[in-house]
C-alpha cells in the first residue's frame, strides 16, 4: 500500500482577515469588505453594512499596509504565557478603518511613540501549529 504524500505546509494566517497569498512575489495584506450600495469599508469580513444597512454581500478590497498610530498603550502584566511589556494600539488606515494591533520593532517606552506617527505592516511567524504549518501574525512598525 502506498504512503499518502506528506501535507504540505502552509502559512496560517492568526486573523482570517490576515491574508498571505501562496504567490510568494506578494505581500500578505489586510483584507476588507466594501458595501456595494454606499462604499463604506469595513475591517473582516460583513454580513451588513452598518451605514446603509444593505445586507448584499460585500467585495473584498486589499488595505492599505501603512497607517497612523492613532493611540496605544504599553501593557505590562498579561495572560500567562504572553511576553511583557508589549505596546497594544490602535492604527488608523487611510480607508478610515481603525485597527487594533501591536507595535513592534521599537522598545516598549513612550518617548518612542508619538500619537499621528506613521506606520507600516509587518507579519512574523510567531509559531508552529500542531500540522507544522508557520502560524503567521500582523503587527505594525514605525517607518
Ligand atoms: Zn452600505
């Protein structure tokens, strides 16, 4: 009898909006759905539009990778297991959605942070799953 072929090993997005194409050429991106009525964008995935209240379904748009912090926090205690200090915030995109994320690439500290500071998206494989697929998370970055 023949072995079935190893699984291959994928990137596994932490966040389904989170998207990385297999297209390695690509940037992974952040996805969002656009109301076909009145075009407000929303973060993820819809099921209505909370502007018009149209419940047709919503094209997905790639968003922008760079934004501004528009306010955060330097979280010192967490649950067991979560590396502290880590710096949680809120980034504003240009298509007017706010995103909740981490800030990394900077040392947790205040004087390194500046409220309008423009960032940019990153994405890291933050570990394994139990398939051996890289589970693979977003965070933003001062530019
Ligand atoms: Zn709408």
């Amino acid at each position: 009898m023949a072995e079935a072929p190893a699984a291959e090993k994928t990137q596994r997005p932490i966040v389904p909006f989170l998207k990385i194409p297999t297209d390695p050429s690509k940037k992974p991106y952040l996805a969002g759905s656009r109301c076909k009525q009145c075009g407000a964008i929303y973060l993820g995935n819809r099921m209505a539009c909370s502007r018009c209240f149209s419940a047709e379904p919503m094209d997905e748009v790639p968003l922008s990778d760079t934004g501004e912090l528009h306010v955060f926090s330097i979280v010192h205690q967490s649950a067991p297991g979560v590396p502290t200090p880590y710096i949680a915030a809120i980034v504003d995109l240009p298509e007017g959605i706010s995103v909740r994320c981490n800030i990394a690439g900077v040392e947790p500290d205040p004087k390194n942070l500046k409220f309008g500071m423009p960032v940019k998206m990153v994405t890291e494989k933050i570990r394994t799953d139990r398939e051996g697929n890289d589970v693979v998370a977003f965070s933003f970055r001062p530019v």
